[in-house]
C-alpha cells in the first residue's frame, strides 16, 4: 500500500468515526467468503456499517479523532479486524451473538459506547442486553401510560358515579322546593287572618 493510498484509507475510517456514537472492533478471521458476505448482509439490513481495516491504520485514524481518547482498544488490534459503526447501541453485539450460534466467529475485540470502553469477548452479553433508546422510550412511554390509564379510567368511572348520586340526589330536591312554596303560602294566609 502506498502512502497516498494509507492517507486515503485513515481519511476514509476518520469519516466513518468523526460522529460515531457506537463503535465495535470484532475478529472475523476463519469466516469464509460466503460467510463473511452473510455477515455483512445482515449488518446492512440493521443499518451497521461494517469495513475491515487494517489494525495500524485503524489506530491513526483514531489517534486523529478529537474529543475521544479510544487508546483503551488499541491493545485488542491484533489479526483481522473489522470496524462496525451503529446507530443503536446493543445492534452490533445482537448481531454477532446471533451469528455465532452458527459460527465460532465474530468475536468481539473492543467496543466504544455510551461513552465507555469494553475491551473483550467476554463482554459481548453485557453488551447485548444494553437497552437502545427506542427500547428505553418505549419503557419510560409504558411506565408513564401506566398512571395516566388509571386516572382516565378513574375519570370515565366518575362521572357515572356523580350521575347516579345527582339522580338520588334530585327527587330529594324535587319535593323540597315543592314543599317550600305552600308552606308559604299557608303562613302568608294565617297571617292576615290575625289581623
């Protein structure tokens, strides 16, 4: 490779990192063709970008990016390395812990999320029961509908409620107004008659 051609390569990794949120390094060494291109596809369909990259390559590009130190995951950069940008936190590690019940490859190197290192195989589980923000909103949406549904079912219950003691209510008031006006009447007629 030429040096031209490394500057071109750094540039290219640099772009793919400069707004990552989610970043993995997995070991795709031992998958074949076929199953490589298998990986990638369903990377694609999830909307992760993968790219293998060479490791001293992969090392000066992150050396470049401002405001992330990633010098946690450059002792994992040994072998085959592929670089797997995502969107969505836990993707990249479903998607490797799901091709792995087939496959003894992918393995995780490192991963950088959430603004924190994970370094090792070992944490592909952790990594793929993070919670990514569509799930944690749609927690916190359910947990949220949870006490507004009482309260609009205590509302709709109400006024049934109000109705049934305003119609108890209202025969009571009923007779007494009824009542009211002859009874003044039958004062208004004994006091004249006094007189």
């Amino acid at each position: 490779m030429t040096k031209d051609q490394k500057v071109v390569a750094i540039q290219e990794i640099k772009d793919l990192l400069q707004d990552a949120k989610v970043v993995y390094v997995a070991d795709l060494d031992g998958l074949n063709a076929a199953k490589s291109s298998e990986f990638r596809r369903q990377a694609f369909k999830q909307n992760i970008k993968v790219k293998v990259v060479k490791n001293t390559l992969l090392q000066k590009a992150m050396e470049q990016i401002e405001g992330v130190d990633y010098s946690e995951m450059f002792t994992t950069f040994k072998g085959n390395s592929a670089l797997m940008i995502a969107e969505t936190a836990n993707a990249p590690a479903k998607l490797i812990q799901g091709f792995r019940k087939k496959e003894d490859k992918p393995a995780l190197k490192s991963a950088y999320l959430q603004e924190t290192f994970y370094v090792g195989d070992e944490n592909l589980s952790t990594l793929a029961n993070i919670k990514s923000r569509e799930e944690m909103i749609g927690e916190i949406i359910g947990l949220l509908q949870s006490p507004i549904q009482r309260v609009v079912s205590a509302l709709q219950n109400k006024p049934e409620t109000v109705e049934a003691k305003a119609e108890v209510a209202a025969p009571a008031v009923e007779e007494t107004p009824a009542e009211a006006p002859e009874a003044a009447a039958e004062s208004t007629e004994e006091t004249p008659s006094a007189e």
